[in-house]
C-alpha cells in the first residue's frame, strides 16, 4: 500500500518511528515532511501536500500527525475529496474507514506514544470500506458539499 506521512515538530518524532515500522511492514511510505525537526515550523505546509496526495490519488491512505492532532485534521479536511479525523482509538480507526471511507488518520504526537499509535495505523490501514447502500448515501451528501464550494 502506497501511504503519505507528514508531521510538524509536534510530530516529528512520533512520524520518524511510525514511517520506520511502516517501511519495515512493507509499506511504499512517501514522507511529505517535515524534513528535520524545526519547533517554528507550520502543520499546513506539510499537512495540505499529503492532503493532496491522498485526494489525487498519489497516495492511498494518509498520516498527519501535529502536537494534538487538530490542526492537522483541521488542515487536511479542507482538502476536497479527503476524508480525515482525529483517532485516539481502535474502533474508530477501523470504523471510520468501514463507514466513512477515511482517508487519512490525524494522530497528535504529544497526546499519545508510539504503541498506540502504531496499533491505531494498522487497524486503519487494515480496514476496507463496506461499500454499504447507507454508507454511500451519506457520502454522496458529502461530496455535493464539497462541490458546492
């Protein structure tokens, strides 16, 4: 699976480990920064390029990761056709990608370590989208949003 990571310094560290079990499980990982760890740098400079990506279809799923993991969600949502939240927890990194067909996973680096958090990617990475009728409707009311825009 090709997958997108970015953090900033919130979430820098905890994305050199993750990109590093991620390589090592076999994954195509495209790291879209931060390159080295700056506490001024900005969550969207790093953030709105993997948006991108997932949306364009560069990458298959995406990881953000910042100090709480908000401003990487809030970042990456904007992005038409990109489909993230903030996860602190098993089920709704499964379900928001069985239900919702989650695109990318918000992380905060200085809310959880790297246990949780590489338990949290694979159960994300792991899940498929059911495709249910229910689940379509509701994305579709989605996309008309978006194109609104």
């Amino acid at each position: 699976m090709r997958i997108g990571i970015a953090a900033d310094h919130g979430g820098y560290q905890l994305k050199k480990q993750l990109a590093g079990a991620l390589s090592g499980a076999g994954g195509e990982v495209s790291d879209f920064g931060a390159a080295s760890f700056d506490p001024g740098d900005d969550y969207p400079d790093y953030v709105i390029p993997l948006a991108r990506a997932v949306a364009a279809g560069e990458v298959e799923r995406g990881i953000a990761i910042c100090g709480s993991g908000v401003g990487a969600c809030v970042a990456a949502n904007k992005v038409s056709g990109v489909r993230s939240a903030l996860i602190n927890d098993i089920f709704s990194a499964r379900q928001g990608v069985e239900d919702d067909d989650m695109n990318l996973i918000c992380l905060g680096g200085r809310v959880i370590g790297f246990s949780l958090a590489w338990e949290l990617t694979r159960a994300f990475l792991d899940a498929e989208f059911t495709g249910a009728e229910r689940h379509r409707r509701r994305l579709e009311k989605v996309r008309q949003l978006e194109a609104e825009r």
